[in-house]
C-alpha cells in the first residue's frame, strides 16, 4: 500500500528537532502563527480566517493551540500532538483574541521568558491582522524573530515527504492524461478540467483505499486544469480564466497535481490544438531547450541561480529574453511555492532532498505563451525527474 500520510513518528520528530533550536538558541518556546506550520509539525490543518490562532512549542511542556472556539473540537480529530487547547469565541470579540493570548502565555508561565516567534504582531489573519502585538501585552517577554526556523527544516525533504509527493505525481499523470483525452476544440476549458480532476480523483480514492481523504483545504484529491491559459491567454503565466471555449490552432498551458498527505508535485504543459504552426514549432522548441538546459543544471552543490542562467542563457541566444515573465522555478512541498527560489539572485546551494519545479517559460503578448513544469527531486549524485508525462511536441499536439 503506498504512503499517504507523514507518520506520528515523523511528526514527534520534527518537534525534537525544534526543542533541539530552542535550546541551542537560548529560548523558552516558539510561538507559530501560520498555519502551515502549524500542519507541519502537526498534522493538524484547518482553514485560516479572520480569527487570530497559535500553535506554543514550549522547549519543555504541553504543545499548546491558541485559538478561536470553532477549532476546539476539530483539533483532536487530527492530531493528537497538541496536548492542550485554549480558546476565545470569537473575533474581534468584547475582547480582543490578543488579550486572550497574553492571558494564556501567562498560564503558561511565559509571560517573561524568552520566545521565538515567526510574526511580531503575534496573529495574522486573511484580512490582514487588526489589533495590538503580543509584544504590547507581555512587556517582560523577550521576543525573538525565528520564523527561520521551520523555513530550514522544510527546505530538505525526508524519505517519507519524498513518498507523497512521489505518489502525488502518480496521481497528477493520471489527471493530466484524461485531460488531453477530454480536450476538443469547442469546448469550455472549465468543462475539461472539471471532468478530468473528477474522474482522476475518483480512482485516486479507490485505489489509495478509505484511509485516503485531501488533507489541506481548498484542494481536490487529484486535479489538472488550464486555468484559463488558453489561445492568447496561455500567454499570461497566471491566468485565471477564459470566457470563450477552445479553438483549433489555440496554444494551450496545463497544470495538474494531487494531494497526498498534504504534499503535492508540479505537472504542467503545452499542448497545441490542431497541427502546429511555424510559429509554434518555433517557440516550442525554444521553451523546450530551455528546460533541458536546465534540468541538466540540477544537481547537489548548484546553487538556484545556476539553473536559472542554465535557461536564461538558452532564451538570451534565442533572442527571446524579452518574453521571460518569470523565474526557472521555485521549491515545492506543502506549498505551491516555498523556498527555495531558481532564480538569479537566490545563492542557495542545492542539497539532497530538495524539491523544486523546473518550468522556464516565455509568452508572446497576444499570441500564446510556452511553459512545461517538472517536479525535480535532488539526490546524491544528480537529480531526479519526479513527474513523467511526456514533453515533446508530438505527444502534446491534440488531434
């Protein structure tokens, strides 16, 4: 049976890991707002709203949840890390949920300690946070940016992260080839991608068994789609949507991916419409070059902006530099975008276990853009191409 969740144990190892960089340094207990983070040490994963929530990793105690009153049942469903739970009503409340958590920190005998915290402000929330800072409300602590923290740990995956989003891109073949299959001139590309993440995800549940469900809000077990990126649109790299149905001869950028156990890969191509125009060809073969250059560049010891000069160089002797929109790639895992960045200015050095899109793309206002995305894992003596579907330009030309 394939995996499907990060384990109790590698959860309880992360939280060693974190104590470990409290006591290295000096700090009583990390005070988490996102709430990635809160499902990477966890495997608790709810959805954000305006209510302020906090996850304590004390270096010594109960791992305790701040949070609205909504939570306070959802919580032991999910994970059975968080020992304690404390909770507000509602926000903004007759009193503010950051007066709330002063409170509690006190209980918690940190109201004049040491705390790393990833937010000064101590909340956040999807509107924006509207309200005093933590700071403000316990002027004995002592508190320390450390948002760093769990931004280091994610950047190497773990044997059983490498899993997910291995059978994610399993999941994500399967949804891109029904894609194609489903795609004819005429059509609304919403009605194709609708039909093909449905159907994907169906198998994906029969075959990953009752244990499977999505794990992160807002997303679809399997899923792949255009996003609008259809005929001169397929030249805006975040499109959204399209109001008028597939044509012959549209240029068509795909993207599909599944989430297993929270992680999810990047799949993403072009596909024409009809045979393939001069033009096309042209490009195509450009976008495609590039990307071989780059996935030649991975490996342990590169730093990102190795691959991304790796493809710019490939656009610049093109002489198509002034339609780059967008860097080479950029990490992936529990998000679709994490660090770290394939770009020019990012010095970071790849390691063994890193996870990152390799998807250098030009668009040409007006006529169609040019994009293939690969989810690339970093080994110990090169690279692995995670994701498999075809890229050339005769298997993605839709009859």
């Amino acid at each position: 049976m394939p995996k499907i969740y990060i384990s109790q144990k590698e959860y309880e190892r992360r939280i060693e890991l974190v104590r470990k960089e409290l006591t290295k340094r000096k700090l009583d207990a990390l005070y988490l707002t996102s709430g990635t983070s809160f499902f990477y040490l966890t495997g608790y994963s709810y959805i954000p709203t305006e209510r302020p929530a906090a996850l304590i990793i004390p270096k010594k105690g109960k791992i305790t949840f701040l949070g609205p009153l909504l939570e306070k049942d959802h919580i032991p469903l999910k994970t059975k890390l968080i020992e304690e739970i404390k909770t507000y009503t509602d926000y903004p409340g007759e009193k503010h949920p950051i007066e709330h958590f002063a409170q509690f920190l006190k209980e918690m005998k940190l109201h004049n300690k040491r705390i790393g915290i990833d937010n000064p402000a101590g909340a956040a929330g999807i509107w924006g946070y509207k309200g005093p800072s933590i700071k403000d409300k316990l002027p004995k602590a002592k508190f320390v940016l450390a948002k760093d923290i769990i931004e280091n740990m994610r950047l190497v995956k773990t044997e059983e992260e490498i899993e997910l989003i291995k059978e994610s891109a399993k999941w994500a073949n399967l949804a891109h080839t029904l894609l194609q299959e489903y795609t004819t001139a005429g059509m609304w590309d919403v009605e194709i991608s609708i039909t093909a993440s449905y159907e994907a995800s169906l198998m994906m549940k029969k075959a990953l068994g009752p244990e499977y469900m999505p794990t992160r809000y807002g997303r679809f077990p399997a899923s792949a789609g255009f996003r609008g990126q259809v005929g001169p649109m397929s030249a805006i790299p975040h499109a959204i949507a399209t109001n008028r149905n597939i044509q012959t001869g549209d240029v068509l950028i795909t993207g599909a991916t599944a989430d297993v156990g929270g992680y999810s890969c990047e799949l993403e191509r072009t596909m024409i419409v009809g045979e393939p125009s001069a033009k096309q060809k042209k490009y195509f073969k450009i976008m495609l070059k590039a990307q071989e250059a780059a996935l030649k560049a991975f490996k342990p010891g590169a730093k990102c902006s190795d691959v991304d000069k790796a493809a710019r160089k490939v656009f610049i002797k093109a002489g198509v530099e002034e339609f780059m929109r967008h860097h080479t790639g950029h990490g992936l895992g529990l998000e679709p975008h994490e660090p770290p960045w394939l770009d020019i200015g990012d010095q970071t050095v790849l390691k063994p276990g890193m996870v990152l899109s390799c998807e250098p793309g030009i668009y040409i206002p007006g006529f169609a853009g040019f994009r293939h995305s690969d989810t690339v894992l970093i080994t110990e003596d090169g690279a692995e191409v995670i994701t498999y579907y075809p890229r050339d330009l005769d298997s993605l030309t839709v009859e």
